[in-house]
C-alpha cells in the first residue's frame, strides 16, 4: 500500500530544506528561515478486534535554537542520540536529540559546511565546501580532522557508506567523487556522468553501490569499487533534489522540482509509485529505520509522511 498517512501543514513559515528521520519516532526539519524542529511520528492504534485504526499524526515536540539563516541539511548520527546541523550561518551545530541541548556549536569557515553526513564508524562529521572539498570534522572537539579535495567545484551534497570507510561527494559542476576515509585517498572521480549539480547522494545498504540526484534530472547509479556508471534513471520531469536509501537496500526514493516524489525498486531500476501531494518542490526525503514509512519537506512548507508497506 502506498499513501500519504499524516501531513502537518506549516510545518515551517517558510521552505522545507531538509528532512532527517532517527531510529526512533523522531523527525527533524529545517527551514529556510533558520529554523529547525523535532517531530514526533505517531502511528495511530487500534483497539482489539477494531479494523481501522486511529489516524497518524507529526507533532511538534521541541525547536533548536540557534541558527541565524537558512538551514541547509540536518543529519541524525546512526545511534539516534545526536543531530548534526548545517547553516548558510556556517556554523554546524550538534545537539543531543534526545535532551534537546546543544553539545558543540563549530565555526567551519566560510561556506565549508554545506551539507553533512555522520560517519557511524568514528566520531566524524563530513561537510561539503564551496571550494571543492571534503572537510572532516570531529564533532566531540569540534577539531577540522583534514580536507580531501575533490579537484571540482561547490561540493553540495556528501554521505558516509554504512560501514563509514568510505565518503561521497556531488558537486555543482555534475562531479562525483568516492574516498577512502582511511587514507583519505580519491578512489573515483566521475566528471561527465552529470551534466548539472548533484543535489544528492546516498549509498546502499552494503556500500557497493552509491545513488546520485541532479539537476539533469536523472539519478545514476555507481559502482564505486569499478569507478563506473552501471545504470542512469529517468522520470522526473524537473531538478532531482533529493535522493535516500530504503533501510532493507531493496528500494530508494526521490524528491524533485516538479514537485513530486518516487519510490524505486533498485533490482529493477524502474518507479514503483510516484506520490503528487507537495504543492511545490520537494527539496528532502528520508525514511524512517523499518522502511515502512517516508517524510518528506519541500517549498510548500509542509510536512508528509508516506506510508510504503506493500
């Protein structure tokens, strides 16, 4: 069954960025305007021998203070307790998701902290930088551990592969890059496979492939350990801004301009469903640790989650 199930209208006064879901019923948004807000997921129950049950809700459960402008990406680390956030302000600021406190507030320099991904191996935060590269932060000391150059331009999007040994970059020239953490050593680098910027990217369950979005409007498909495409998906009709790994690696989903949202079947290389409920474009997906359920942000400034049990 593929549906919406809940929808929180105004979610934000303002654009949806970024979405990011823990393993847990807790949901994080930030927002052009600054903002970002933690949500808790309800299910709904039904009673004993009821067929229908109560319906799904988002509720607002608390706002991070802090930042001053649009927030760019908003990363949960894999053990659910801490939130990584990242700002046109450039600051990333990590809080305890749990507490709602801040831990650490890291100045990264001029536009070196776009996007963020959490390494589930060592206590390390990876961000993009408008000059090109991959910068490494500790996010316990708030230390820039080191930077590894891409050789391109604005990296605006980087993930961590499951077992954290290896990270991915998409720039804004259509660049995609993979890294060896341990040596930080360029291990691919694609310059022609996008012909746009790379919104997005994410690896698979078991690392051996890595998903890219783009303004192209096409998501390719890697096979980082070969350095080669191995598939390009077309069916939006406008930028590809976001792209996220289901949890069981059998399918991913995609958010774009044209202001819908598709569920693909990664065995197959085809859309499964394609959900319209935004009224604008869609800027962030991601889902929650079961798979079960997807959230969605966007220009609307609505909040959707997606229920994808078949």
């Amino acid at each position: 069954m593929f549906r919406r199930s809940a929808t929180r209208k105004e979610g934000h006064a303002d654009s949806i960025w970024t979405v990011a879901w823990g393993p847990s019923a807790h949901i994080v948004s930030g927002a052009v305007d600054g903002t970002v807000r933690r949500w808790e997921h309800d299910e709904g129950r039904a009673e004993e021998g009821e067929e229908v049950k109560s319906a799904e809700t988002i509720t607002h459960t608390h706002s991070f203070e802090g930042h001053q402008l649009g927030v760019v990406s908003a990363a949960i680390h894999p053990g659910g307790n801490i939130l990584a956030t990242t700002c046109v302000d450039c600051r990333i600021r990590i809080y305890d998701l749990q507490e709602c406190t801040i831990k650490k507030e890291i100045d990264a320099g001029a536009v070196e902290s776009w996007t963020a991904s959490f390494s589930g191996l060592k206590p390390h935060l990876a961000t993009g930088s408008q000059r090109g590269a991959v910068n490494i932060f500790s996010y316990e000391t708030g230390e820039k551990l080191t930077s590894m150059e891409t050789g391109g331009g604005f990296v605006m999007s980087v993930a961590y592969s499951p077992d954290g040994q290896h990270v991915a970059a998409g720039g804004n020239g259509g660049q995609v890059s993979v890294f060896d953490c341990e040596s930080s050593q360029q291990q691919m680098k694609h310059t022609t496979s996008h012909t746009m910027p790379v919104r997005s990217c994410a690896f698979a369950k078991d690392g051996n492939l890595l998903l890219t979005a783009s303004d192209d409007k096409l998501i390719n498909i890697y096979d980082p350990r070969q350095s080669q495409v191995v598939a390009s998906l077309a069916g939006h009709s406008s930028w590809v801004l976001s792209v996220a790994m289901s949890p069981d690696g059998k399918g991913f989903a995609t958010g774009s301009a044209d202001n819908k949202i598709k569920i693909w079947d990664l065995g197959l290389r085809r859309c499964v469903h394609t959900f319209d409920d935004h009224a604008d474009q869609v800027w962030s997906v991601a889902y929650n640790d079961s798979g079960t359920r997807l959230v969605s942000g966007g220009d609307d400034g609505t909040l959707n989650v997606f229920q994808l049990e078949t």
